[in-house]
C-alpha cells in the first residue's frame, strides 16, 4: 500500500492529542527519535520488516519485539502508538508521520527549518538579508541550511513548511518544458 500523507497526518495529530493529554507533550522531540530508529530499523532490517509483514506472527509478538529493540517495554504511551500502527499494518506510514510529528515540534517551538538551495556560494550580506526576510514574514524563529547545486544555473530554491519555492533558472526552464509538452 502507498504510504498516505494524509492519513500520517491523521495518526501524527492522534498520537499529538494522546501525548497532550497524558502531559507528556514536552517529550515529543523523544518519541521523534524513537520512531526514527524504529522507521530505520524496519527500512534496512529485511528480517525485522519481515515481522510485521508475517500474517501468522501476532500483533502482540510483534509490539513485544519492537518495544525489545527500543528498549521501551515500560513505555505506556509509546506501547499504545505502535499497538495502533501494527493492528493497521500502517508501519510503512512511520516516514510520513514522523515528518508531520516534527512540523509540529518546530511549531510548538515557534522554530522553522529552511533548507537554501542555491548555483553558487552566496555573500554574507545575502545570507543575513535571506534570513532577515524569512523571519519577518514567518515570524518564527528560523534555521538555514545552505546548498550548493550548479544545475540550477541561477536563483534559489527554497523549501520549507513542506513546500518548496523555486526561484531557479532551472524551475522555470523546466516549467517551459511541461507546458510546451502538455501542449501536445
């Protein structure tokens, strides 16, 4: 099944709600973490994937030996999540879930990450200007990480919030090239 971002979305505001609830919200950037080791483990463990894959192995077995490798067997909150996510066979939306979970940190730290993707080496004062600008209009805290990407030719790609700007020479050449095409 094709991972859903929406419905992430809808068990990343779910597990959101349960930590609000059981005030444990503040330790949200923890479970980020766990969930990534987990994500990871599945992606490149053939043999531990293969569990939750396995109809004949139980749910149960396969929420005792995730929680074994996390070393979170105590973990009330975090056995209920992953109980949900096993009984649904929606492990394959751990990506997604935990892209949302950490938009959600950000939020809550009032923190946007910016990644600037750019031709060439950009000056100082073009850089302190950038950061000015974004911060004006988000009026949020924000973090930038800069890359380099001689294909774009000229301009900047921007993409934050999961959205991406493209203010390349390249995006627009490219956006030429889809619209003659789709012309026929």
């Amino acid at each position: 099944m094709k991972a859903s971002y929406s419905l992430a979305f809808r068990y990343s505001k779910a597990f959101i709600e349960f930590l609000s609830q059981n005030n444990k919200i503040n330790a949200l950037d923890s479970y980020i973490e766990i969930l990534k080791t987990l994500d990871k483990k599945i992606q490149q463990d053939e043999e531990f994937s293969n569990l939750f894959k396995n109809p004949v192995i139980s749910q149960k077995h396969v929420l005792n030996k995730t929680l074994e490798y996390l070393d979170k067997s105590g973990d009330e909150i975090l056995s209920k999540f992953l109980s949900l996510i096993i009984e649904n066979k929606r492990q394959e939306l751990l990506a997604n879930i935990i892209r949302h979970l950490r938009v959600h940190s950000l939020n809550m730290k009032r923190l946007v990450r910016v990644k600037l993707t750019t031709a060439k080496e950009l000056s100082k004062e073009t850089k302190e200007l950038i950061y000015e600008t974004i911060t004006k209009k988000t009026g949020r805290k924000i973090s930038i990480s800069y890359t380099l990407d001689e294909s774009l030719i000229g301009g900047i790609q921007m993409e934050f919030d999961d959205k991406l700007f493209d203010y390349s020479v390249k995006g627009y050449l490219d956006s030429i090239i889809r619209d003659v095409s789709s012309r026929g």
